[in-house]
C-alpha cells in the first residue's frame, strides 16, 4: 500500500519539506515535492541559549507557507521534527506554540541519538547488493551537532545501531571561531581541536573501525562533493551516491578556508544560505575522514527527512 506523507527537518541552518509516496513493502519511497529553504533558526543560540526573534519569524513564515503545500497535497500524516538549536534553546516552548499554530501539530525536539538513527534509515534504504558494502557509517553534519551511526543497513531497529551526537557543526563553529574573512590560521586551529575533541568521543562510543563505507549527509557534505565534482551549478541527481576520494574532501576545504567570503559568493554550485558556513562544515568531514582513516566518502542526498518520512508510513 502507497501512502502520501508528508516530513519536515528543522535544523539549526535550514528548514526542509519532504512530501512523499512511500511504499514500505517494495522499500520504495517516491518524492512529491521536496524543498529547503536557509531560515537560520540556531542564530546565536550557542552564545545567548535563546532563539532569536527573528530567526523565529523567518521560521514560521515558512513553515505556514509548508502547511498550505501539504493541505494541497492531501498527505495522510504529518511529521516534524526539530533538533540542535531547539535542544539547546530556553525558549523552546515558544517555537513549539508557533508550530503547532501554523501546522496543527507539536514539533518534535528529538534526541541525538534518534536523529542519528532517522538520518541512518534515510541515508541506507536504498544501499542495497552490498555496493557501497555494510557496515556503514553515516555521518550527518548539520549546523548544531554532527551525528555519527554506525550500523548494517537501511531498515535495521534502533537497537542494532551504535550512535552519538556531538556539539561541533558549521554554524556552531563558525560563530564561536571562524570570525575573520578568511578565517585566521589560529581561528582554523582552534576549530580544529574543538572538532578532534569530538571526534575523541564519537572513538570512545562507537566502534569506527568495523564501519567499511563512510555515508555522508546534509548541506556540507553535499557541496563539498558538488565543488569536488566540478558542478556549474548544483545537482543532486549529480551528487547523491558520488565517491568523492579523501585527498578531494581536502582539497577543497583547504580552498573554502582560504577564500573570501565574495570568492565563496562566486561557487556555482554554493547556495546563498551557506556561503559563510561552508568552510566549518568542511572541516568537520575533512578531519573525521583523516582521523578514521577513511579513502573515500559516500554522498547521499537522502538523510534524515527521508528517515521521517519511512517513519510516518511504517506508523512510528
């Protein structure tokens, strides 16, 4: 049985629409609409512990406009879900009473470790005949937190994962180091260790080694390999499933820290909303990739939305 649902990822830096027809006997999900807008909902929330006003409004905005895309849809179930910068915010509550005014559901401000296992379900349902082979480990670097998951395949109960989520992501780091255009050689040292004492704990809890295909997603994975495949402009039909060699991930973070925030502005294939953010997030993969040892990286363009929206039709 097909069954039109409809997911929304509210992350730190952007908020994403997944409407979809999911067919969970044939593991087969088929998009309607999907759509990302940057709205920044973590705006500052590392250094006030507050969600800003503003970034609030953008956020409702959009979300009011989301509702109206689902009721012309005619999905048969709803499900949002919020994570970093709702986990850290006192002022959660207010997030929570817009929302549920705008789509007449509560926000859910899941954990790290169900996000992680969402973004595992998304990224691996289609990785099927052993190529790309299992174990994977799927890393979600998003703009709050990056999750780590290791685990077999696509549709494997939570308790067979092994997961962690540590507070380094590309807007987190970039408002507490990366300041200068560019950033300076000291401010890029000073990312870098807050990035390898969480790497130092993502060793700790999960066993890296076992993992035979790195998985990564979000909006910095996914420009990382669109900027190492050369792309004019972005594509994800172009990006999702490339191997992009570890050398590359370097080569372009060593670029994007190097260039001006107009030089960055000039990349085709860069969206506007993370121009200033880009180089944070490609240090995250740049140094998780050298610290476990990994050749390559898998780009999925399927991630966490998609893991909701298998969750809303499986009935979760």
């Amino acid at each position: 049985m097909i069954k039109r649902v409809a997911a929304i990822d509210c992350g730190t830096n952007s908020l994403r629409l997944l409407i979809a027809d999911v067919d969970v006997a044939r593991h087969a999900l088929t998009d309607v609409e999907r759509r990302m807008e940057i709205v920044r909902l973590g705006q500052g929330v590392d250094a006030t512990g507050m969600l800003a006003q503003d970034a609030l409004e953008r956020t409702l905005r959009m979300l009011a406009e989301y509702a109206r895309q689902i009721a012309a849809a005619d999905a048969m179930a709803v499900r949002m879900v919020a994570t970093s910068a709702t986990r850290d915010a006192a002022n959660a509550a207010d997030f929570s009473a817009g929302v549920h005014a705008a789509l007449g559901i509560t926000p859910e401000v899941i954990s790290g470790g169900e996000e992680a296992r969402l973004s595992f379900a998304g990224a691996t349902a289609e990785l099927t005949g052993g190529s790309p082979p299992p174990p994977y480990l799927v890393v979600d670097i998003g703009g709050g937190s990056t999750e780590f998951v290791l685990g077999g395949n696509g549709l494997v109960p939570a308790s067979d994962l092994a997961a962690i989520s540590v507070d380094v992501g590309c807007v987190r780091l970039t408002e507490r180091h990366l300041q200068s255009d560019p950033p300076t050689a000291a401010q890029i040292r000073a990312a870098t260790a807050d990035i390898d004492r969480a790497l130092d704990d993502v060793a700790a809890a999960i066993a890296v080694g076992d993992a035979r295909t790195l998985v990564g997603l979000a909006g910095s994975v996914t420009t990382v390999a669109a900027i190492a495949l050369g792309l004019p402009a972005y594509d994800p039909a172009l990006t999702h499933h490339a191997r992009i060699p570890a050398p590359e991930v370097h080569a372009v973070t060593s670029q994007l820290l190097a260039q001006t925030h107009a030089q960055r502005a000039a990349i085709g294939s860069l969206h506007p909303g993370r121009v200033d953010i880009i180089g944070a997030g490609a240090l995250i993969l740049d140094r998780l990739m050298q610290r476990f040892g990994f050749a390559e990286m898998v780009t999925s363009e399927h991630d966490i939305l998609d893991g909701i929206a298998w969750s809303v039709a499986a009935g979760e």
